[in-house]
C-alpha cells in the first residue's frame, strides 16, 4: 500500500528476454501493449515508474518516452546505486518502492525493496527471493500483473476500471 515507486528491469521483465537483430546490426525488441497501459494506470495514481537497464537501443527509448517514463537508467549492471539516485530524485526511500527483475543483476534491487516480483519465466535464484511470482512471462503481461496488484493495494483499480466500464 505504500509503495510509490516501482522499478522494472527491461530484458527478460518488459520483454522476453531475446534479443532479434537486423542484418545492420540493430536490435528489435517486442513490448507488451499490456503492460504499456499497466505502466500509464501506475502513473494516473501517483506511482511512478522507473527503469534500470543493462541495456540501452533506440526502440527501448522510443518505447519508453512514448509511455511518459522519465526515470530511467540506461547501460547500467550495478542498479541498486542507480535505484538509490532515482529514490533521491524522488525523495523516497527503500520502503516505499517494489522491483521487478529477472535475472541476477537484479537481485540486490529486490533484496532492499519492500515488494519485489519476478516474472515467472525468471531465473531460479529470483523466483526464490521475490514477494510474488506472476502468471505470465516477461514481456507477455508479467509487468501488468504486478502493476495490478499495486493498483489493487493502493485502493484504485476499482475507480480506475469503472471509468472504462462506464
């Protein structure tokens, strides 16, 4: 219920982990429209969204302005640092954020975090430390899952789905 910041991973967490390249080299990377709309209803209630990277291309920033995230880390493998800076910035501390990650450079992110989710195609080591393992895999609606169940916990996902109901 307190949770005002939620950190997500990219590869693996907002997509399925693979990477397709074209014969130039340049990384194509597929995005959930489920998790997209996920990510704007955490935003309409006071949450923020925020991502750390190991990774950084051209479709990963068009898709993540075109969400409206502005907290972003991009090329970084040591993310607890960068989630702290992102606290900072936002004047939060551990207690109020949740992380989703799927592999091991996200394992110090979710050890501080008050909740911490992994999707459910995550690697053993994070399944095992997180609060909650989803349904769906990375990239497939794993993300919106998560912000559902922040939605529910903040006493919003009620109000928010009457409007489109109405």
């Amino acid at each position: 219920q307190n949770v005002r910041v939620a950190f997500f991973d990219v590869d693996g967490v907002l997509t399925d982990g693979g990477l397709l390249f074209t014969e130039a080299g340049e990384t194509i990377k597929r995005f959930s429209t489920l998790d997209g709309h996920g990510l704007k209803m955490l935003q309409k209630v006071g949450i923020t969204p925020a991502v750390i990277t190991g990774r950084d291309s051209a479709p990963l920033r068009a898709r993540l302005a075109a969400l409206g995230i502005t907290h972003v880390r991009y090329g970084t493998e040591d993310k607890a640092p960068a989630a702290q800076e992102i606290l900072n910035e936002l004047g939060l501390d551990w207690s109020q954020a949740a992380h989703m990650g799927d592999d091991w450079p996200d394992l110090a992110v979710m050890m501080r975090a008050a909740f911490s989710c992994a999707p459910r195609n995550a690697h053993v080591e994070v399944k095992t430390i997180a609060h909650y393992v989803t349904q769906c895999e990375g990239g497939h609606g794993a993300v919106r899952e998560l912000c559902d169940l922040l939605l529910v916990a903040s006493g919003r996902y009620a109000n928010l789905l009457q409007g489109y109901l109405a």
